[in-house]
C-alpha cells in the first residue's frame, strides 16, 4: 500500500468526489489534489481511468514517503 497524491486539472464538484470516496480532497484554485492509501496498482489505475472516463486531466500523480 502507498500513500498517493493525485493532482487534476479541475475543481471537482461534491458528486464527482464521492466517486472517491477513499481519498481526501483539497480543492485549489482551478484544481483539486486527492490523496488517500491507494492498495495496489490496479486500484491506482481504475482511479485514473475513472478521471479519464469523466474528462478530468491528470496533471500529477506521487508517492507521498512514510514518514
């Protein structure tokens, strides 16, 4: 398991976060970061097919170190 950060080029309404519902949200100006313990790199990857599928862009992904 990885602490993830997932940044989008969007500011994610309420309804579209709840499809997320195992990550935080922090929404900027003009974006919106998620982050949460993702288990494996499907799930990773259904989370950014799950953006992509909605028209959000991508605009990082990391992995946030254990401190």
């Amino acid at each position: 398991m990885a602490r993830m950060l997932i940044r989008v080029d969007a500011d994610l309404s309420d309804e579209l976060l709840s499809a997320f519902p195992y990550l935080t949200s922090r929404r900027h100006r003009a974006s919106t970061t998620l982050t949460g313990n993702i288990i494996d790199q499907e799930q990773l990857q259904g989370v950014l097919n799950l953006l992509s599928a909605l028209g959000i862009d991508v605009v990082e992904v990391l992995t946030i170190p254990d401190d």
